[in-house]
C-alpha cells in the first residue's frame, strides 16, 4: 500500500510534530491484541447470528 503524500506542507508538519500512530498499516500490531479483536468480533457475529435464528424461530 503506498504511503499517503501530505496535501501540502502544513499536514506533513503536523504530522511529524504529532505523529499520526495509524498509517494504514497493521503489521506492527501484537498478535496477542490481534486475537483479542479478533475474538471480540467473532463474539458479536455469533451473538448476531444466534439472535436471529431466536428470533426466526420464535
């Protein structure tokens, strides 16, 4: 994925005064928050799903 070039040179300053934590990328996130998200979403999607069917059924 190529890297967001600045509109001009204030962004690019308050970029690199501020920093900007996300750049798009996820490769440096831990795997252990990684499988904790992953488990969060799954969670809800069976939740989502399960609610459904309940309310099919019914």
């Amino acid at each position: 994925m190529k890297e967001k070039e600045p509109f001009n040179d204030v962004e690019d300053h308050v970029d690199k005064v501020t920093g900007n934590p996300y750049k798009g990328r996820h490769k440096n996130t831990p795997k252990g928050i990684k499988m904790i998200g992953y488990v969060i979403i799954s969670f809800f999607v069976v939740l989502f799903i399960t609610t459904l069917i309940g309310i099919f059924l019914n």
